[in-house]
C-alpha cells in the first residue's frame, strides 16, 4: 500500500544511497570536535563527534545531522558499536529530517504559476490569469469537477500572473479551504444518515498537529489539510471522530465504533498516521 506521500504525490524515495547523502560533512566543525564516519552492510553514516563530561554517549539528530558526544575515556571502537546498535533510530531520524527538508522545498516550488498541489489526492497545477471558462473573471476557476478531479487538472488563480508565492499561497488556500468546507459537510451527512448518530455542530481547524477532534458537547473539528487526501482518508477521521460521539476514549470498545461506522478504517488509519498536519507543505514559510 502507498503511503499519504504517494497519493499526493509528494511521495520520497529514501534509498541506501539517499541515506548516506543525509550526512556529508558540515561545513565548519567547531574546535575539539571531529568528523568521523562508519560502514555497515553498505550503509555509510557519519558523524560529528565531541569530548565531553558525560558519563554516557549521547546522540542528537538535527538539521546538521547526527552529533555525537561522548566521554573521553570511551574509545572510538565503543562509539562506533553504540552508532551501529542505534542505527534503525539514527536512520529513522535522518530519514524525517530529509523528508521535511524535501517538502519545504517543494512547498517553495508549489506556490507559484505551474505549481502543483494535491488536492484529493490528484495533483492539481496551478496558474494565474482569469483562465478559459466565460464565468472565471474575478473568481477562482477549477478546470475540472471538484468532487472527483484528475490529476493535471487546472485551478486558475484570478491574480496577475507576476504576483508573489505568499499571495499564491494566500488564494489558493482559500479555496481549498472552501472545497474542505464542502466535502467535509457532505461526508458527515452521509454518516449521520448511515449511523444515525448526530453532531451538535462542526467546523474546521488548522491546527497543526492534529487531523480532528471531538468534544463532549458533541462538536466535531476537522482539519482543512484533509482535503490534499484521498477520500478514503478523510472518510476515516471523520468516523474517527464521530466514534468519539459514543467513546470518548481510544479503548477496544472505541475502535469497534470506528469499525462499525467505518469497516475499511485500518489502512486509512495506517497511511494517514505517518505523518501530522504540521508536515504538509501548506504549514512551510
């Protein structure tokens, strides 16, 4: 199964050979620190390593890449063997770190006049200028029908075609905020009908770490980024969320709710979860 990267088609070929890429040399190395780097099973890590007075090995992963500290009376050959025994960890973390560093430069690439952006899991272009259709003059026009669009399709922007990335961003996050709004209302009607469970109201979030939320007073928030996904995936939250109606938990008895409302929920839930509203390009400066 692909991931929520893949279908909206930001999806990121973390191979050997990327990983190793993940830790070229910093371009200064402060005084008493060294570089040093490791092989295993063509897997090639390096590292910054500095002296320190800890007692342990410590191990911090940021935009830099992977530093290390460690007590002066360790041996390198007992660092490296710390390195390999961490290694799925110090993998893992280098790996996030590339992946946001990847989607921070697409963002840059988005927001501009042949832009893509997902959009229901389709990657949608973008352009600005009042596009082909007699009515788009002033509005934002969609090639293409918003409840079920291809990829390729067009949203044109009505601004000048020289305007800038923040103003780009600034519309068409407009308007995808208002197909969420849509969507969004006619999968919860579906639901109520189909389960016959009732919401006080609902509306949307941006919130950046979190899809949806639900609370006692059975109001119901869904985060607006859902609508880069694919339908499934927002069909998920939304049960999620109303499951909350019945639990307001995450027991054995909740995921029955989420089951039952949802039968399909699993692989919606596995490929959504790997990622938070935060890491979309849409939350990029």
């Amino acid at each position: 199964m692909s991931s929520p990267l893949s279908q909206l088609s930001l999806e990121l070929d973390i191979n050997t050979e990327a990983t190793t890429s993940l830790t070229p040399p910093p371009a200064q190395i402060a005084t008493g620190s060294r570089w040093r780097e490791i092989n295993h099973q063509g897997i090639k890590i390096g590292f910054v390593l500095t002296r320190s007075r800890r007692r342990s090995i410590g191990f911090m992963v940021g935009e830099e890449g992977l530093r290390i500290a460690a007590p002066s009376w360790v041996t390198l050959t007992q660092i490296d063997a710390a390195v390999l025994e961490k290694m799925t960890w110090v993998l893992d973390k280098l790996q996030a770190m590339q992946e946001r560093r990847t989607r921070l430069a697409l963002a840059t690439k988005s927001w501009q006049p042949g832009g893509a952006i997902p959009y229901l899991a389709k990657r949608i272009m973008l352009q600005c200028g009042s596009g082909t259709h007699p009515n788009s003059r002033g509005k934002v026009s969609f090639e293409g029908d918003v409840l079920q669009p291809e990829s390729g399709q067009t949203l044109w922007l009505p601004i000048p075609a020289d305007s800038d990335s923040s103003r780009i961003r600034e519309v068409a996050q407009s308007w995808l905020q208002q197909q969420a709004k849509h969507w969004f209302g006619l999968r919860i009607t579906h639901f109520q009908q189909q389960t016959g469970l009732t919401i006080k109201s609902w509306r949307l979030s941006n919130a950046l770490g979190r899809w949806g939320s639900c609370t006692s007073d059975r109001v119901i928030a869904l985060n607006w980024r859902l609508i880069h996904f694919s339908p499934s995936a927002i069909d998920y939250v939304i049960a999620h969320e109303m499951a909350h109606l019945r639990e307001l938990n995450h027991s054995q008895d909740f995921w029955a709710e989420v089951q039952a409302i949802y039968p399909d929920y699993l692989q919606a839930r596995q490929s959504l979860k790997k990622f938070s509203p935060g890491d979309l390009p849409d939350t990029a400066d």
